[in-house]
C-alpha cells in the first residue's frame, strides 16, 4: 500500500484519541501504558530503554502523554528528579505545550536543586509566567550549575539579559559541564536558538572544554544562537593548530559551517569517537552517520568497512547499510537490511531494519516487517515498529532512523 492512500486510511478510519491508537497501535500503547506504571512502582533495569521510547512516541499520543503527566506528579512528589523516566516525560510534556505540566513544573522549580537539569531543561520553552519566580530563585542557588542552568532557562524566555550567566560559567566543574552538555545542551540543540546573550558563557564553557565533542557541542548551541565566534576558532585550528589535531577541527568546522561543502578529510573510526559528544570509549559513530547524511564521498570506505558479516549483526552496521543504499545509491544493501529483518531472536535490531527499509523507500517491505514486530517484548522493536506506522501515515516527516530516534530508541536518550 502507498503511503497516500495509507494516510488516508489512518485519517478516515477514526478521529481525536482513536486515530492516536492505530498510529501506535492498541496493544503497544496498553504495553507502554502497562510499563509507566509498573515503573512507578517499582523502579525497572531497563527504564533508560522505556523512557528513550515513550520520549521518541509520546507525541503521537494523548493517552501516552497523560500518563507521562502522572509519572512527573508522582517522582515529583518523591523528589526522584534523576531518574530517566522523569527526564522523558517533562521534556516531552513541554515540548508539546501541555498545560497540566505547568503547576507542576512551577512547584519542583522551588526545590532546593530546582528539580534537576531535567526540570529546569523544560522550563527553557515553557512560556508560563508562573515559573518566572521559582526560576530567578534557582538562578540565585548556591550550587553554581543549578544557577547556570536557571538563567539558560530565564535567557531563552527573555527574562533575563545574560549579564549574571558569564559569571557563573568559570564556576561550573568538569562534572557539571558534562552533565549540562548531555542533558541540558544536548536537548535545546533540538529547540529553537537561545539569544545571542548566550555567547559570553559558552565561550567560557569551551575553552575549559578538552573532549572535542563536547566542545562542538558547545560550538553548536553558540552558532545556532549566532556567535561565529567558535567557526573561526575551529577554523584556525584546522589550519595552524598542532598538526595531529588539524584533521580532526576541520571536521568540526565543516559541522559548524552550513555553507561548506563535503569534506574531504578520511573519517577514521578513531576520529569519529573525538567527534562524539558521548565519551571516547564508548567508540561512538555519530559523526560518520552525520557525514554520511550529507553524501561526503570521504565516509564511503568507512560505512562499507562497517558491514563486515551478513547480514549485518549490529546496529552501526545496519545504520551503515542505510547510508550506503539512500545515500550513495548502493541498492543491493535494500536486501541487506531485509535480510537483517528476518534474524531469528534479534527484534531490537529487526525494528532497526523496519525503519532503515521505510527511509530507504522500501514501504511495503518496512510495514510488513513493522506488522510482525508489534507485539514484540523488545521496547526498540515496539518503537521502531510504531514509528514506521506514524511516519507511513504521515503523522511525521523526516527520516525515520534519525540521530534523535536513533539516541532514543537504541541507547535509551531521554534528552
């Protein structure tokens, strides 16, 4: 079935919640509804994995989003601000405008820590005026990331300036700065610019900064807000910096650059874990995924290098075979990644396939395969499966295996 006439299957069949329902699908909201509250009640090993894949659904769904609204009343009540599932449903909540969050949100801001950087995240694009007070309190803490993290919140709502937030910058620890990459930067890279007041700190921020890819991170957040200040850092680094590094600050001028062309420097598998903004060991591989979304001849050899069995036994190697049939025209890897569908005992990554085989245009194949994964016990298998149906009746746009789903889903992101 095409995607149009599916579309207008979706959109006829029933309105308001129930259409929501055969988006995702009854039996998969019932088992996500099912594993919010059993997780309230008792704190699960895979909630990481639940909250990356009630975060990646949740605004498809009216029902799935008043149960996040209880999750957030109820680790609030507990002050249990750092667990996964609060950070997935407070983000959630407030990217999608929902007025029930707000009173909520106003209380935990008063706490003593604000309610974490999950909460004060949200607070950055929740325009209520009744958070203004509990916010310029936090900005006021005596913990310098709370306070940090407050006047991001008050700059991006225009209540403040930016005169304080520089101030506090050359206070944030190692430790903290991490944190604020990953669960305050990370999240507002996704949100529209903070003003350009923002700069000042940034800059401090980066240049305490020795993990490359936090520092692009930070490079991001400023660009986007309108400093060039860090483009021409990278850039001079790439030409006169230490010759080991120059490779290396190209690529991260390229990535700041939205008029550059393709890059031609070769992305080493070394390189690409500098570029991550998740720790170097972990040998993360989202740089040569974002290279490869841009068709850079230079990732070719690296992604093919990827797919070392067959079918592809892990998720870079399904993501690889992706690229390389979407995005350098290799075809054959369309029967690659149905061959990844039909793995025995391995949905998570089948559900990966699905939504590969949906962006490389494979429609029928993808929903087919997203068809037999619903009722899968693998949360990444139910969210893949469910993403494909909402992007088939054109509920979303874009690509399917995006680096936010992929984040979500795979590595169970709440940001």
């Amino acid at each position: 079935m095409r995607r149009g006439a599916l579309a207008r299957v979706y959109s006829s069949s029933r309105h308001g919640i129930e259409a929501e329902l055969i988006l995702i699908g009854e039996a998969a909201l019932a088992r996500l509804v099912g594993e919010v509250r059993s997780a309230l009640r008792r704190r699960p090993a895979h909630e990481a994995r639940l909250a990356g894949t009630v975060r990646a659904l949740a605004a498809h769904s009216p029902e799935l989003k008043q149960e996040l609204l209880v999750a957030v009343e109820t680790v609030a009540r507990r002050g249990s601000f750092e667990r996964p599932l609060y950070g997935a449903a407070v983000r959630s909540l407030s990217e999608q405008g929902d007025a029930g969050l707000v009173p909520v949100l106003a209380k935990v801001l008063s706490a003593d820590d604000a309610g974490g950087l999950a909460s004060l995240s949200a607070a950055c694009f929740t325009p209520d005026a009744s958070l203004a007070e509990p916010l310029s309190r936090a900005a006021q803490s005596r913990h310098p990331v709370v306070a940090f993290a407050a006047e991001v919140a008050r700059l991006s709502r225009g209540e403040s300036r930016g005169g304080r937030i520089a101030s506090l910058a050359p206070k944030i620890k190692e430790a903290h700065r991490i944190a604020l990459c990953g669960e305050l930067f990370l999240w507002l890279l996704s949100q529209p610019p903070l003003p350009v007041e923002i700069a000042p700190a940034i800059a401090v921020l980066r240049d305490a900064e020795r993990h490359l890819g936090r520092w692009l991170l930070l490079g991001e957040v400023a660009t986007r807000a309108g400093d060039g200040g860090p483009l021409r850092e990278a850039t001079a680094r790439a030409s006169s910096g230490p010759e080991s590094a120059r490779a290396a600050w190209s690529l991260v001028a390229w990535s700041l650059d939205a008029r550059a062309g393709a890059p031609t420097t070769r992305p080493t598998l070394e390189l690409m874990a500098r570029l991550s903004d998740r720790p170097s060991a972990e040998r993360d591989a989202t740089f040569l995924f974002r290279l490869a979304a841009a068709r850079a001849p230079s990732a070719r050899g690296p992604l093919e290098a990827l797919i070392k069995s067959s079918p592809p036994g892990d998720e870079n190697a399904v993501r690889a075979a992706l690229h390389l049939c979407r995005d350098y025209e290799q075809h054959a890897h369309a029967v690659t990644l149905a061959q990844v569908g039909k793995s025995p005992r391995k949905d998570a990554l089948r559900g990966l396939a699905a939504a590969a085989l949906f962006d490389c245009g494979q429609e029928a194949e993808a929903l087919r395969l997203a068809a037999e994964l619903k009722g899968s016990r693998h949360l990444p298998a139910l969210a893949w499966s469910s993403l494909v149906h909402i992007s088939a009746a054109g509920a979303r746009s874009g690509s399917v295996v995006s680096e936010q789903n992929f984040r979500r889903v795979q590595q169970g992101g709440c940001a």
